[in-house]
C-alpha cells in the first residue's frame, strides 16, 4: 500500500467560506451505512446419513508445495536488531539473480497466480491484498485481515508455514533460492490463517459478503485435496459422511451458479467434490452418478427456500467440528531455559471455547497453558550464534501473567511463521492498532498509525462514539471503509445531526467523494480544505483518535468475540 503523510493539526485563524451546501454529504441518523449482511443463521444439514457405496472412476487431485528455509545471516548485536525490521537482519550471503525462482500462488476457487519480476518489490501482505482485490472484489479490507500466504509439504515440521507478511517478493525468492531443496515449482496458498471458534462464525459476514464464501472454498478445497490429512492429520474418514459432503457442495454450486445439478455434476465432475482415494475406492462411476444425482435432487427439493449463506455456514461447521484442530498452529522449539528440551508449541485462540469464556485460550508449551493473547506485551527475534555449524533463531515472548520465555527455533522462516501468527492474534483480539513485534509491523497497520485514522469500523460504531462521548460539532471521525479499497470515512456533526462523507484515495492523491476536480496530497489538507472553504467543519476540528494500549480498542474481535471500542484524548 501507498505510504499515507502523517496527519497534523488543523489549527488555522483563516475565515470559512459560506459554500456548505454539497449534495454527497450523507446524513447518518445513527444506523450503520456499511455494516454487511445480517449475520446468517448456521444450519446443521442432513447429509451425512447417505449410504451409496459406490464412486466415479478414479481420477487424480494433487496440491504441490515444496519446504521453505532461510538464508544464514553473519553475526548482529542485539542492539542492531532491536533498531531495525527483522527482513533487515540478514545480509546477503551471496547476491544471486531471482530470476529463475518461479512463484506461483494458489486461490481455492482454484485460481492460479504466477508471479513475475514486476511484483518484486512488493510486500507480501500487499500481494494478497492485490489478489483478493482482483479476484474477490467484495472482500473488503475488513476481511483481508484475516488471510496470509502459506506453503504446505506434509514432509516438513510443521506442514503449514506462513510467509513473514512484511517481506518482498524478492526477498521470499532470496529465501528460496538459498534453501538446500530449492527448485521445481514453489506453490504458496492463499489461505484465510485466523479461522474463528465455530461459535463465533455467525460473525463473518459482517466483514464482507464474500469471506464466507472464501471459507466455504478453503474446506470445501481442503477436503477434496486431503489437506486435512496432510496438515491436521484428521480427515472425514466415514464415507457415507464425506458423500454427505459432496452433495451439500453440489447444491450450493447450483445455488450460487443458478444451474441445475446435473449441469454442475456434468460441468465439474464429481472428481471436484470428493477426494480421489474415495473415488478410487468406491469405484463403480456410472451407479454411484446415478445415486448421487438422485440424492442431490432429493436434498436440493428439501432445501429449496435456503439461503446460500446457511448452506456455507454448515458445511463449514462441520468441517470443523470433525476436525478439531482446524486453523490450530502446532510448532517444535526449545526452550533456552534448562536444558535446551525441545518442546511442542500450540497456538489456539479456540481451545475449551465450548465451555465458555475461559482464560485457557492462546499459546500452550508441551500442552500446558502459558499465555492468553491479551497477556502477551512483545514478542522479538534475534540470532543464535552459539552453534557455529548451524544458525538458530531465539524468540523472545514477554507477558504480564508469568515469568519472560525464549524459545529456540531452527530456522529462521519457522520462527517468523510463529511470531507473526501471535502478531495477528493480538491485532484482532486485543489491540488492533499494535504489533507486539515491531520488527514486523505490517506496511498497512503503519499507514492508519501514521494518518491516526480509525480501522475499518462500522459506520454505526463510529457515529456512537461521537454521540455518547462528544456532542459538540467540533469534533470528527476519521475510518477506513469496511466494504471499499482506498476510501476513507469522515463522521462529524453539522446542524445538530451526525454526517458522513467519503474520501477517495487515487493515486496517492485524496478528493471527497464525487468531487475530483478538487485534490490533495494529504488527508489534511483535505480536512483543512473542509473547515476552510466548504464551512463544513469549524475552523478547529478536533480528531477522535483511535484508542491504543490500554484500555485497548480492537475493531475486528466480534469475529472471536463482543465488539469491544474505547476512546482516545482528542487531538487538537
């Protein structure tokens, strides 16, 4: 993302214009102007009672991916490290082409995205932001939160890493060039990482009409693909339930597509809903077509008036219930205190939800509880020099509920698959507007503490805040959008009633909604320009920051739990 100006003070002795009229000033009487769709109500279907016993022919469902390893970096002090991003740490070994390093990144809706030089010099995070931009162009910057780039080997420890958001493109080529088992094709996944507690599901739609969707395709693909198996080491092992799946997939293809089922069966096969050691063991095709065809007819008839909206959330739901650990991170550290004992580390934000709010929900070390999220202060990497054969990584976790740890990984690419991981629990849990590890401060959280603008709250959140907090019309609001990239919000009180305008970003450039002909380089000279000449704020607007530290403010919890938002001392 474009590098947004620091906003400053609006502090000008300028007389205001009396041109306040503007048509594209949207009254907000309270209600919510961006909030999504109603959260939709789960439905448990009745599919996994089917008892065909036979399949298609066999046919062949593979997900390539190849292990990810880090470059050795040559000896740093501390003091170095703590005073610069952890992708700076590490010097070139070796200044080596990329060019031959072929990257490809992998949607569930089966999309496939080869990335070329010109996306070098973008940041990771940036590139999922761009491909969902592209391919899902409903998601919202709400909902890209909750995603990041994954590479997956079921021969590797763990089998799921994520890529450090805050890196280039080049520098994840540098990564894999200088891995022992680099060539061949490197698949990445696209994949959404924080998956919340089935209870919490409802929530999502909330964030974007089509996070759900994404969701529903990641299972849907995961299943297919035996990824669950891979990764988890659970799967749907009952047969007549996994046919159960592939039914209920079957009828939501046919909802969301507006097509018969035999078309969708004879368009996609049933090779694209149920995993190939199914089919090829199940094999008699033309009987099980005929059986499944009867049974998606007869489920479709009973579910005819079922919004598709239910159907995702029970399919999901299910997933998830048979594989427990689902979105579960389990990693192998040691620890440095002691005697250097390797350890199991398990990140689950899920764990116990069942029995209620509880404590025991974060970071477990050999299946005992260390941290919540919200315990946690900072977290920071730094080299481990003390094996002159092999350079390991320290992480180094500090919390207010115990004692300091440092945890010893291996590889470098591990250890940041681990921090960022408690990075983006944290963010959406406990405080939206903090990293606990400043070596990996994502460009995009830089740029709203930059502008000290607001997240992509609801409208009807932010016009609560200005009522029951400041009733003046002195004061303003400044937000992301929840639904659109590149726009802003500005919520302030004019007349006696609460107003909303929108804010256009255009290369680098700002205009209010509809009005091109008049644009600016920063937020706050459009402010200024508002206050000044358009009479539409006073001539001393004062900013209701977004609240960071304590008491924390975090925009996206009600995905895990109740919206929660406090407020900052305004700015003058």
């Amino acid at each position: 993302m474009s590098n947004m100006s620091k906003t400053q003070l609006i502090n000008s002795d300028a007389s205001a214009n009396t041109n306040s009229a503007n048509s594209h000033i949207e009254l907000v009487p309270g209600g919510s102007a961006e909030t999504g769709p109603d959260s939709v109500s789960s439905t448990h279907t009745q599919v996994t009672n089917l008892t065909s016993t036979t399949v298609n022919g066999p046919s062949t469902s593979s997900s390539s991916s190849s292990p990810r390893e880090e470059r050795l970096a040559p000896p740093i002090t501390s003091a170095d490290l703590d005073s610069q991003p952890v992708q700076n740490i590490l010097s070139s070994v070796s200044v080596q082409s990329t060019s031959g390093v072929c990257l490809q990144v992998e949607l569930h809706d089966g999309t496939v995205y080869n990335v070329d030089s010109r996306d070098n010099p973008t940041v990771v995070e940036d590139l999922c932001i761009q491909l969902l931009k592209r391919y899902f162009p409903k998601m919202g910057p709400a909902a890209v939160q909750l995603f990041g780039l994954a590479s997956i080997d079921k021969k590797q420890i763990p089998k799921m890493l994520w890529v450090n958001p805050c890196i280039t493109i080049e520098e994840l080529k540098r990564h894999i060039l200088n891995s022992p088992t680099a060539g061949g094709k490197n698949t990445f996944f696209l994949r959404i990482r924080y998956v919340p507690g089935k209870k919490f599901l409802h929530n999502l739609p909330a964030l974007g009409p089509e996070i759900l969707k994404y969701l529903y395709l990641q299972c849907k693909d995961d299943f297919v693909k035996s990824r669950l198996s891979d990764i988890y080491e659970q799967d749907i092992k009952n047969e007549a339930k996994a046919r159960g799946y592939a039914v209920l997939s079957i009828v939501i293809a046919s909802k969301m597509e507006e097509k018969d089922c035999q078309d969708i069966l004879n368009k996609q096969k049933l090779e694209a809903f149920l995993p190939s050691h199914l089919v090829v063991r199940l094999w008699r095709g033309y009987q099980l077509r005929k059986n499944m065809k009867t049974k998606t007819e007869e489920f479709l008839a009973q579910h005819s008036n079922t919004k598709v909206e239910e159907l995702l959330m029970g399919y999901i739901k299910d997933v998830l219930n048979e594989v427990q650990s689902y979105g579960v991170e389990r990693y192998e550290a040691k620890k440095v205190s002691g005697s250097l004992r390797p350890v199991h580390i398990t990140l689950d934000v899920q764990q116990h939800e069942e029995n209620g709010n509880t404590q025991y929900k974060g970071l477990f070390i050999d299946n005992e509880f260390f941290s919540s999220i919200d315990d946690f202060r900072s977290i920071h990497i730094t080299p481990n020099h003390a094996d002159q054969k092999k350079l390991s990584w320290n992480v180094h976790l500090d919390r207010s509920n115990g004692c300091p740890e440092v945890l010893r990984f291996d590889s470098k690419t591990v250890a940041e698959s681990f921090v960022s991981g408690v990075n983006g629990y944290y963010r959406l849990i406990t405080d939206y507007y903090m990293n606990l590890s400043q070596q990996m401060e994502l460009p995009s959280l830089q740029e709203i503490n930059r502008l000290k603008c607001h997240g992509p709250i609801d409208t009807s959140t932010a016009v609560r805040k200005l009522k029951t907090k400041y009733l003046s019309d002195e004061y303003y609001i400044l937000k992301q959008s929840m639904q659109v990239f590149d726009q802003l919000a500005i919520l302030f009180c004019y007349g006696g009633q609460t107003r909303k305008r929108l804010i256009d970003k255009k290369e680098n450039m700002y205009c209010l909604e509809g009005e091109n002909e008049e644009e600016f380089k920063d937020i706050n000279c459009l402010i200024k320009y508002m206050a000044e000449t358009r009479n539409l704020l006073p001539k001393h607007p004062m900013k209701v920051k977004p609240q960071q530290g304590k008491p924390r403010e975090n925009i996206l919890r009600s995905s895990y739990q109740k919206l929660s938002v406090k407020i900052k001392p305004l700015e003058r």
